[in-house]
C-alpha cells in the first residue's frame, strides 16, 4: 500500500512553464510550406485539421503566446548538425540494445498505443544515444513501416546532452526513406507550440519524484493518417501516403528502451541508468500501457500478448509489473550500461 501511495505523487510533465527549449530554437514556418509538403506523394496533400477517431482533443492553451507560433504557421525545430539522418534504430545495426515489451506477431492488428513515460536525465557522448518510446510497425524487414515517438538523448543528432521529444519514420526499412522529427520531408506539424525537438521542463529525481508524459499514436479512423497525440493536444500526423505496410495498420508495438553505441564501444544507460525496481520514483517506467485495438478501442494490453525483450541482461533489464488500480499496466526497465557483450 505504501508503494502505490508514493506513486501518486507523480507529477505530470509539460513542455510549458520553466522549458529552457523555447520558440528561439525553431523557425515560424508558413503552414503548408512546412518540410513535409516537398514530399513528392505530398504535393497536392490537403492538411487534417480534425481527427473523427477523437473528436473531444483540444488545443493546449498553457503556452504563453511568446511562446507559440503566429495562427497559420507552425515551429520547425532549427537543426543544429545538419540534415543527416542517422538512421541506426534497426536492431541488426551494431551497438543497438533494447529493454521493452511488445506485442505478440500473431496476426493481430493495432490502430494505436499510448502510455505515461517518466523522463530522466543522462550524460552521454557523441556517439552513443538512449531513449525512451514507443514503436508502431508493420511489414517485413526490407519494407518495415515504423513511427516512433518518446524521448531521446541525443548529441550526434542535437549537439547536447539535453532529454527532448523525438519522432522517427521509415516506410523502407531504415533503407532510403524516413528521418528524425521533420528532418526531411514527411511529418506533418499543426501545432503552434514548439513540441518537437524541444527538451522537457524538468526531469525526474531518483528517490524524489517522478516525472511523466502522457503520449499517443492512433491511427484516425476515417481517413488512415497516423496522430500524434501528446497531452490533451494533437500536434501532427504522418499521412498514410509515406507507408505501404501501415496503411493496415501495426502488426507489432513496442514500449521500452533502446541505446546505441559505436562499435567495440561503452554502451550508455538507459532509462535512469538503473535496473528496474518496484518503487517507480527508482526507476524508469512505462504506466497506463494502452493499444488501441482492430476496432479503434483504447484497451490494457493483455498480459497473454506480450513478451519481454531484454537483449543484454548484465546492462539492461525490463520487468512486467501487470495491472493494479493506482497504474494501470506497468513496467519498469533500464540499466547502466557498460561493456555490453563486447
């Protein structure tokens, strides 16, 4: 019992007052001359502005307007090392671990995921990175559709050590397509707050306190784009003109950690740099792990359906906690790091 009350004091994380990442590190862009429309399957893509699938999201209004776009533009984040794309998230690419659950691949079909994800702080260097997220994928692995959205850790691709809010696309497999947040031509902004590439306004103390985000990816059921969701608000979409495989939606999701390093390497924490434990204001953890399933339904995902994938058990575990009533489905993961199977 005593547990479940310190979880309680978990404090919801905004990217609102006291965000060192402010409008000063985007660029005011005209609407529909955003990166994603020189997309050639793009050229003529009449923007969302409603989501039938969640017709009570609204806008966030908790931004001063010094801090917001002016109405019909939207913040591109202004990249600080140029256009590369980094693409390092398969799991065949050399230095990458994982600690998460996900799904089972047996034929089922997903519409979505969200979950409330704690936010840490780490020190790392420029060839390694740590992050936080969640994965909605489907296709095999020449053609794999993925989108990914959580923290990250960064300096190869920021220039800092600094825990932002970071997306990912590929609809070919990490081959020519897809990039970070809106590197290249794809994801669609409609929010007028900064959100993506911004660092949060806090991060969680080990023992103290544990802050949290809440994030959704859904698939809008009318007209087949995938929403990003975080908070109360809708800030973007990837419209299903990028994706062969998604376009059926995700046969597999993912929520978890994931690390790089540079071959023969030190592997960097994940999460808090911790092995998981049952008192979340210790650990890095996932809560109110939802899917939404074949049928456009928000649900706990089932016990029964997922499996747990730790690849490296001496620097990064995950443990599945299940339900209780003060977190819905949770998990904690994470783990120093180190000399990780070299």
């Amino acid at each position: 019992m005593a547990l479940r009350l310190v979880l309680c004091l978990c404090v919801y994380l905004l990217f609102t007052q006291g965000a060192e990442g402010s409008i000063a590190d985007f660029d005011c862009v005209e609407i529909y001359k955003q990166p994603a429309f020189q997309h050639p399957l793009l050229k003529n893509h009449k923007i969302q502005e409603t989501f039938s699938s969640y017709e009570d999201l609204e806008k966030n209004d908790n931004y001063e307007k010094k801090e917001q776009c002016p109405k019909g533009t939207v913040p591109i984040f202004r990249q600080r090392n140029g256009s590369e794309s980094f693409h390092l998230n398969t799991p065949e690419h050399l230095g990458q671990h994982f600690a998460t659950i996900e799904t089972m691949l047996d034929g089922s079909i997903y519409r979505g995921a969200e979950a409330e994800i704690s936010v840490h702080s780490l020190s790392l260097q420029d060839n390694q990175y740590s992050k936080s997220q969640i994965w909605l994928e489907n296709g095999p692995s020449g053609q794999l559709n993925s989108i990914q959205a959580g923290w990250a850790v960064h300096p190869r691709l920021y220039g800092d050590s600094v825990t932002r809010f970071t997306i990912y696309w590929t609809g070919d497999g990490y081959g020519k397509t897809g990039c970070y947040n809106t590197q290249c031509p794809g994801f669609i902004v409609l929010s007028q707050n900064p959100r993506i590439g911004s660092q949060f306004s806090g991060s969680s103390i080990y023992g103290k306190t544990s802050l949290y985000f809440t994030l959704q990816i859904f698939q809008d059921v009318s007209s087949g784009n995938w929403g990003l969701k975080l908070g109360n608000e809708v800030i973007g979409y990837w419209p299903k003109e990028l994706f062969t495989e998604l376009n059926k939606g995700a046969s597999l999701v993912r929520y978890g950690g994931n690390t790089f390093m540079s071959t023969n390497e030190i592997s960097p924490p994940m999460g808090n740099a911790h092995f998981p434990v049952a008192d979340f204001l210790k650990t890095a953890h996932f809560k109110n792990v939802l899917i939404i399933d074949s049928n456009y339904k928000r649900v706990y995902v089932e016990d029964k359906k997922i499996r747990r994938y730790a690849d490296i058990f001496e620097c990064f575990r995950v443990t599945y906690w299940g339900y209780s009533k003060s977190s819905g489905v949770s998990f904690s993961f994470g783990g120093p790091g180190g000399k990780c199977g070299v």
